[in-house]
C-alpha cells in the first residue's frame, strides 16, 4: 500500500543511513534518493480518497499533498546544504525520520495518534541538536542541553493540552448546557495555547530563540520549516473535524487575535535591539510566525488563504536564511572571533541571501511574503482598523531592526585588505610567512542558495498557481462554510 510505503520506506533508509552515517556523502546521496522517491509515492497516491487500515483512517488532502511536496523539497535542500554547513553525525537518518513522522501525520486521521506523532517528533528534534559532527573533541555544551531540554518540555506540554481537548472533544455537546460559558470555548483555549507553544508565539517563544542561538543552523532550519508549518496544518485540520469550536467561541478568536498582534508588536521591538545575527534572525521568524498565526485566527477566506500562503512561504524564506547564516559562519581564513561588519563583500552570496529571506518575512513585494501579507492585512482591515494598523507597526518595527543589522553586519566596508610591504634589507620571501589565503564561497552551497532566492522571486512574481489551489483547499473546508 502506498500509503504504508511513504511512512515506512524513509524509516527503514534512516536506519542504513544510520549504519553507514560516517560515510557522508554516500549516506547524502541515499538521502536523496530516497527522498525524491516519496515524491514519486506523494504524486501517485489518490487525493481526497479515505483508506481504512487496522481500523485507522488514511487519507491525503490536496493541501496536504501540496505541502508535503513542500516538506520534501526543503529535505532535498537541506541535504544538499549538509554538503557544506556543519551538522551532527546523525544528522540525515534522524531528518529521514522527520519526514516519515511528518508523512504520517499528514496521512492519519486520528487526533490521538496525530498528537503522539507531533510529540515523536520533538523527541526526534531533540536528538539532533545534542548531535555532534563526526570526530568531535568536545562535549555538548550545557547551554545547548538546556535549549534540547526546554524545547523537549515546551512540546510535552503542547502535547498533554492537545489530549485534554481532543479527550473533551469527544464529550461536548452543542447546546447541550443553555445558559452556561460553553465547553468549547475551554477547548478551543486549550488548543490555540498548545498551538502557541509549538508555533513559538510570545510569550513561549524563548525555546525557538535558543535554539537559532545554540544548534546548528541547519538543525534549527529543519525544525521550523517541518514541524512549526506542520502544527499549522494540524490545527486547520482540527478546525475542519470540529467547526462548532468555532461557532461558540467568538470571544476565544478574539483572545487568539490578539495575542497575534502582542506576538508581532514585540517581535518587532526586540528586532530592534543590538542583537547577532542568530537573534535578529529568530526575531524575524518570530515576528512573521505571529503574522501567520494571526490570518488563522482570523477564521475568514482571506485570514486562512493568507495563514497557509505565509506558511508555504515561511518554509523557503527560512531555509534560504539559515543556509545563508551557515554559510556567513563559516570560517574564513580572516582572524577568528573579530565581530565583522563587511559579509556583504566578503561573502555576497549569502549575504545576499540572508537580506532577501528577511525582506520575505517581512513581506516585501516583489518577494513571496508579500502575497501572504497582503491577504492578511485584508483580513485584519475586515476585522477593523485598529488591528491592522498594529499589523503594520509590526511590520514596521521588524524592517527596521532588519535594516538595522544589515548596516551593521553586512554593509559596512571591507575590512583588513592586504598590503605588500617591501622586502627589508637583507630579508628574502622565503624569510616572510605564507600569505593568507581568504576560502572562496562554495561553488555549490552558493548555487543552492541562488536557488532558493530565484524560488522565493518566482513565487512573488507568480503567485497565482499557488493560489488557485490554496482556494480550492479552503472552499472545501466546512469550518469556513460554518462562519
């Protein structure tokens, strides 16, 4: 059954690329093949065509096929990146198995293994930023134990308050108490602060900052490309099996929304303080995931056309930052440890690349975020003034510190240019050390993120397709048909 085969088969290459893990590139190239194959898999299933498996639903939406393409291609990306950007010796293996939980989740119907498998997950996000490179020296560092720690408690957390609700879920009634505050406003309650946790939201954002602080930066791309945009999903999906939350619970998306808005105000505040490179990134991501969170919570066609348009956006802006903040990492050859103010010229590619993601989480036309904003703000405007002008000041405050850190880390001008000196009486230039010779940017790393600029450029330029079936998908979901 190709349903089982998309689950399975990357669990059983995860366990030989396990095997042979110190063979790097033979295990990338497995990778790969194997995740292009559950593109070949992904295409063939039937859309919208419910299977019963040991009394388990199996079905594939089309937003679902759209999105786990998606999910795949960010892994194609991400092994390509681990050609060239540090990572931990098991880094592929337990990516494999990201994907086929991912897979599983978007496959089964059922909101109790659903919410095992989003629990699977964390404990699989932790092991990779405990990892360590091959041939490492040196123990993990107790700052990054305890960003494992804190993100590994966050998510049993959302876990444990998914489960209270989809367990009251099944003894709610419509109705059933008149004149009483209705159960589903507590569920609702419960889910949208369990969703929080795990899509970062301020104030339980602190384990997304540490981890862009701590873990590598793939590790941390992987993480909120896959399972940030997966919770997203998953909450849709819960709106679609159980829209009379909704019905009920008016002054509960009141709450939600503005709990957005406090999201996007201060992450554009603290994008504003002198900060590095990692932590203004985190702002950003921040910031754009309470724009997101805000277009759901807004429960209209424009809102959730626009929540699910920043998703699938998010995920190519993050991996295209992260891959660029890799590769402004590297070494080198230049004094190591020295704060450097002039990436742009040192590294033009990356640097490049780090300046458009963030333009793109700000939604900066011509780039992909702006499609998403611009339905978002709609949304807002529809809601009234008063919110989408708290929007905007976000937006606002998020530019600036973007600009901020730009001047001061990849604008400024170059710095320790070299000057041949003459020979000293006396002195041969066998007597002098060998020069210094500044490492190129990587031929392929800097084709990869040219890439996924040209991706991010496309999708702005040529929003439409995209659209058209992000339209297709709401105009079926009862929740919005509801309201």
């Amino acid at each position: 059954m190709l349903y089982l085969l998309l689950i399975f088969f990357p669990i059983t290459m995860a366990i030989s690329t396990f095997i042979l893990r110190r063979r790097s590139e033979l295990v990338i190239f497995a990778a790969l093949g194997t995740v292009l194959t559950q593109v070949w898999i992904a295409l063939q299933l039937p859309i919208d065509q419910p299977t019963r498996f040991l009394g388990v639903t199996l079905t594939l939406s089309t937003l679902g096929q759209v999105f786990l393409l998606i999910f795949l291609g960010i892994g194609v990306f991400a092994f390509v990146a681990a050609r060239h950007l540090p990572h931990g010796e098991n880094f592929v293996p337990i990516t494999l198995l990201t994907l086929a939980q991912i897979s599983g989740v978007l496959l089964l119907q059922d909101p109790f293994i659903t919410t095992l498998l989003l629990a699977s997950t964390s404990l699989t996000t932790v092991l990779t930023v405990v990892d360590l490179p091959v041939g490492a020296s040196a123990l993990v560092s107790t700052r990054v134990i305890a960003a494992a720690l804190k993100y590994l408690v966050l998510m049993v957390v959302a876990m444990v308050l998914m489960y209270i609700a989809f367990v009251l879920t099944d003894v709610f009634r419509p109705g059933e108490l008149p004149g009483r505050i209705s159960l589903a406003r507590f569920i609702l309650a419960l889910l949208a602060t369990s969703f929080a946790l795990r899509l970062a939201l301020i104030p339980f954002h602190t384990w997304l900052t540490d981890l862009v602080d701590y873990a590598e930066t793939l590790v941390s791309a992987v993480t909120i490309t896959l399972l940030n945009t997966t919770s997203l999903l998953v909450l849709i999906l819960v709106f679609q099996s159980y829209p009379m939350l909704l019905v009920e619970s008016a002054e509960v998306l009141f709450v939600m929304r503005l709990g957005a808005l406090v999201s996007v105000i201060v992450a554009g505040v603290l994008a504003l303080a002198p900060t590095s490179l990692r932590r203004a990134s985190a702002y950003l991501i921040l910031y754009h995931c309470g724009i997101v969170f805000y277009g759901l919570a807004a429960v209209s066609q424009l809102g959730l056309a626009g929540a699910i348009f920043g998703a699938f956006n998010q995920t190519l802006a993050v991996m295209l930052l992260f891959v660029s903040l890799g590769l402004l990492e590297r070494p080198d050859g230049r004094t190591p440890g020295v704060l450097r103010r002039d990436l742009l010229r040192r590294w033009p590619v990356a640097a490049t690349g780090l300046i458009v993601s963030g333009l793109s989480l700000l939604g900066l036309p011509p780039l992909g975020g702006a499609m998403s904003h611009l339905l978002i703000y709609q949304a807002a405007a529809e809601k009234g003034w008063l919110e989408l002008s708290v929007l905007l000041l976000g937006t606002l405050l998020a530019g600036l510190g973007l600009a901020r850190i730009a001047a001061e880390r990849l604008l400024g001008p170059g710095e320790e240019t070299l000057v041949v000196e003459p020979l000293m009486l006396g002195e041969t230039e066998l007597d002098r050390p060998p020069q210094r010779r500044l490492e190129p940017e990587p031929p392929s790393a800097a084709v990869l993120t040219l890439l996924l600029m040209l991706i991010t450029l496309g999708v702005g330029l040529y929003p439409q397709p995209l659209l058209a079936v992000i339209d297709e998908a709401i105009r079926g979901l009862a929740f919005i048909q509801a309201l």
